[in-house]
C-alpha cells in the first residue's frame, strides 16, 4: 500500500470515520486517506494482524468483527462508536469476490456472498443511522462495483450482490435524507488489490488495461481519493448515486 498523501492543510479534522474491510486493500487505503486528513478513524475487519498494523500506523483503532454475524457486527459496530464518541461517517469496504459459472454457484455460494457484500451493510447502516440522525447528519460510502452495472460472466453473484449494494445505497439516501444523511455507492472498475489477486495473470491485466481509455488499471488510492471526497462539505449535495471509478471502462 502506497504512503497516503501529505497534506498541509487537512480537510477533515477530527471527523469520525468508521470503515469495514479497513486492513487492507481499497478499504485500508481509504482508512489511511481519512486519517491523513486529521479525521479520527477506526477500522473494522476479521484480519487481526493486518488491521491491528495497519490501525496503528496511521494513528486509527481496530475492531475485530466478522461482518457474516449480524449480532457481532452491530455490537461491535457499536463499541466503536462508543469509543469515537460518535460516527460522522461509515465507508463500508468489507467485501468479497469469486469466480464461478453460473451453473455452479451454490445456495451457499450466493447466500454467503449476499451476507458479507450486502446483508453485512444492511447491519452496519442500522447501527450508524441513529447516531447519524441524533447528530443532525452523516455521510455514507458503500462500496459496490462496475458488476452492478455491467454484470461479468463467472461472477454472477458477485455481480447480483452489488447491484443489491446500490440499491440498498439508493434506499438509504431517500429515507434518510431528512435527517441530513448522505448515502452513495461507489463502482470501482478493475482495481490492484489482494481480491482477484489469484487469478490474475499479465494477460488478463494487459486485456483489462486496453478496455481503459487511461490505459491502466485502479489503485487503491484512485478509489480512497473519492471516498474522502464524498465525506467533505463540497459533496454535500451528492446522495443516491452510484459513481464510476473506472478509468472509463463504464460511462453509464
Ligand atoms: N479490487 C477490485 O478490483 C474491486 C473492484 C470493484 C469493487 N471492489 C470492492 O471494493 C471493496 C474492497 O475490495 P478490495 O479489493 O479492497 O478487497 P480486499 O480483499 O483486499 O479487502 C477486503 C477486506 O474486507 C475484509 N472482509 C471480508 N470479509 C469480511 C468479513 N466477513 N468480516 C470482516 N471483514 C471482512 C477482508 O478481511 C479485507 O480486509 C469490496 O467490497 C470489493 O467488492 C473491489
């Protein structure tokens, strides 16, 4: 993970994030983009090495959680929010992909990857809401995919289960904007992170890279830069949508 940027003057000072799947990956980008910029972040994941390091190296807190147990998910969601003293916002990072025909995804396969990639965002929105509400406001970023728009052979559920993210994204900003909450969906393309990592040979990357008229595939950081974006005062005005971070492999 590259260093997060420094910046002189920071655009967040003392607001209180909260990110699942912080430990690493696009998640733990965002978590450090946060705290670069004076935000107060604590980070929730089932990774204890990664996230404990990774918590500590930009100045955060870890919260162990496994988001496939909505019990655990909302206390512990809690406990972070008790110790923040209080939510400004929640990125919802936490997620995971596999690959599989159509004809062989599971009951099982499409249950658990509904659980983690949509259910477990379901619960972590539940748990903030109140708070969001008491305090006059919030912002939440939910991570979806360009799946959700375009689809993917060999990931249909995968696919299904972010196309449930922004709905449950759009869901959220129409029924809580009154209280001053912000909900948005962000559609990452192709991004170089551990997900995926495994099947991911040269050529596909070079493949991948064609369909960009940037001709190159998305870090992390591409990614972090948006979210923080939305959790600043200049997106106040942005809610319910669904926004490509693709390098333009999708315009719609
Ligand atoms: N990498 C990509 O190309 C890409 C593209 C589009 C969308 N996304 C989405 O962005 C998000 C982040 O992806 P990433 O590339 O950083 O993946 P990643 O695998 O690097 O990170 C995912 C994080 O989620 C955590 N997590 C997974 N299941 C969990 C559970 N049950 N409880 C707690 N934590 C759990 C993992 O421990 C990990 O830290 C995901 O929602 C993913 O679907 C990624």
């Amino acid at each position: 993970m590259n260093a997060p940027p420094v910046t002189s003057s920071p655009r967040l000072p003392g607001v209180r994030v909260l990110v699942t799947g912080g430990a690493r990956g696009i998640g733990g980008s965002i978590a450090a983009r946060f705290a670069a910029e004076g935000a107060r972040v604590a980070i929730l994941d089932r990774l204890v090495e990664a996230g404990t390091a990774h918590a500590a190296a930009i100045g955060g807190t870890f919260h162990e959680v496994d988001l496939l147990d909505p019990a655990s998910a909302r206390a512990v969601t809690e406990a972070a929010i008790a110790e923040l003293g209080g939510v400004d916002v929640l990125v919802n990072s936490a997620g995971i992909f596999e690959l599989k025909p159509l004809l062989e995804i599971t009951v099982e396969d499409w249950n658990r990857m509904f659980s983690i990639n949509a259910r477990a965002m379901l619960t972590t929105m539940q748990t903030v809401a109140p708070h969001m509400f008491d305090a006059g406001g919030g912002r939440i970023v939910n991570l979806a995919s360009m799946a959700a728009k375009k689809g993917g052979a060999n990931e249909a559920h995968y696919a299904a289960s972010k196309a449930a993210v922004v709905a449950l994204t759009r869901a959220a900003a129409m029924e809580w904007g009154c209280h001053g909450v912000t909900a948005n969906a962000l559609c990452p393309g192709y991004v170089l992170t551990e997900m995926g990592a495994a099947t991911r040979t040269p050529e596909l990357v070079a493949q991948w890279s064609a369909l960009s008229p940037l001709g190159r595939l998305g870090q992390p950081e591409d990614v972090a830069a948006l979210a923080v974006f939305l959790a600043t005062p200049e997106a106040g005005y942005l809610t319910g949508q669904a926004l490509n971070v693709t390098g333009g492999m999708v315009t719609h």
